[in-house]
C-alpha cells in the first residue's frame, strides 16, 4: 500500500494504491468516499482487501476537501473538478480504469465516466433522491453514465432502495437488509461479514466479465 498527494484545481488529493501482483493485473478500480464519510468505509476497505488477488488495483481517491480536514463536502461540480485533476494519475500506469465511489463519489463517477474515458462505472450506494424526497431524483446521472455500470445496494438505503430504481443500461446487485453504508440489523438472517461479502464477490464477478 502506498499514497500519492495529486493536485488538482480544487486542491490536494490523495490516492492510496492498493496494487494487485504485477504478473496478473488487468484493471484499475478508483473509489471515491461519500459527502460524509472518507475511504475507511467498510465496503472501500473490503474492495482494497479482496480484489488485488483477483487483478485489480486498487484505487481508494480522497477529495481535496477531505484531505484540507472539512467537515462538509462542497458542491457536486466542485467534485467533479478534483475527480478530472486526478484522472491523469489513475491512469498512468496504462490500464483501463473502472471510475466508482460510495454516494456522492457514485454521482461524480457517472457524471464524468464518458468524458475522462472510463471504462466502466462502480456505483456504491447511489443516493436516488435525499431521504424521504424521492420527487427529487438523480436517475438521469445514473443513467447518463454512458458506459457498463454495476449499481450494488442496500435493500434498505434511505437514499433508494433497490425496488425504486429506473429501468436502465446497468446491473444491480442487492444487499439485503443493508442501509446505505451496507451495515445490516443484528436482527437480519445474514451477518455483517456476510453483507460485505455480497459486496466483494459481486464486484469480483463483474470485474471479471468486463472485457
């Protein structure tokens, strides 16, 4: 494991590489965190842990206003300039890059993947719509990305659960009970390594049917 500071038009960024063995890497997943948490998230630590063995690296991408230590994540066009300014170091080492992230790091994933060339999109827990407000949704984000996108949620996310989502080019994977970070009730049939393992061998699969 490793870091890089990049800077970007929105301030300092930080990557922390993840890399899988040189001999069978095929891929480059960046993960972006969500307007209120950073890349300790437990499905971005599960992704850095499980998918190196299967020949992806691991990218987790904090944005410039986590690593200035704010509390409050700025406006979306603001992520989406720190995003392009780290495109360039993502794929230096000449692989094709998977742009994803958890929430708001979903939406900024989507909203540039066509225009920095990803080659696929890793949508964490896309917030739909805010709580309670689903007039306001951001299906057309979702559904603009404009390349492959695997959508992995939970099957209680206040922010949209599974059921709610649009028809559309992408695949959807649920993780029953979870919420919106993937935590799942002590009460629910299934544990909590269990729900992350959901999380894992979906990408683990997808990643491996791209071409």
């Amino acid at each position: 494991m490793t870091t890089e500071i990049v800077g970007t038009d929105a301030g300092d960024a930080r990557i922390t590489w993840h890399p899988a063995p040189a001999s069978k890497t095929r891929l480059v997943l960046a993960v972006s965190h969500g307007a209120g948490g950073g890349i300790e998230a437990r499905d971005l630590r599960a992704l850095a842990e499980v998918l190196p063995a299967h020949g992806v690296t691991v990218a987790r991408v904090e944005q410039p206003w986590r690593v200035a230590g704010k509390k409050v994540a700025p406006a979306p066009k603001t992520l989406d300039v720190g995003w392009r300014g780290l495109w360039p170091a993502l794929a230096a080492p000449g692989l094709p890059v998977i742009s994803g992230g958890r929430s708001a790091g979903a939406r900024v994933a989507c909203r540039t993947a066509v225009e920095l060339g990803a080659h696929a999109v890793l949508a964490l827990g896309f917030p739909l719509h805010p709580p309670g407000k689903p007039d306001k949704s951001r299906a057309d984000e979702l559904l603009g990305a404009g390349v492959p996108t695997l959508v992995v949620q939970g099957g209680n996310d206040p922010f949209g659960k599974p059921e709610e989502f649009p028809d559309g080019d992408f695949e959807m994977v649920e993780v029953p009970y979870g919420d919106h970070g993937f935590a799942v009730p002590k009460r629910a049939p299934l544990g909590q390594d269990e729900a992350v393992a959901i999380v894992t061998d979906s990408v683990v699969k997808w990643a491996g049917s791209l071409g």
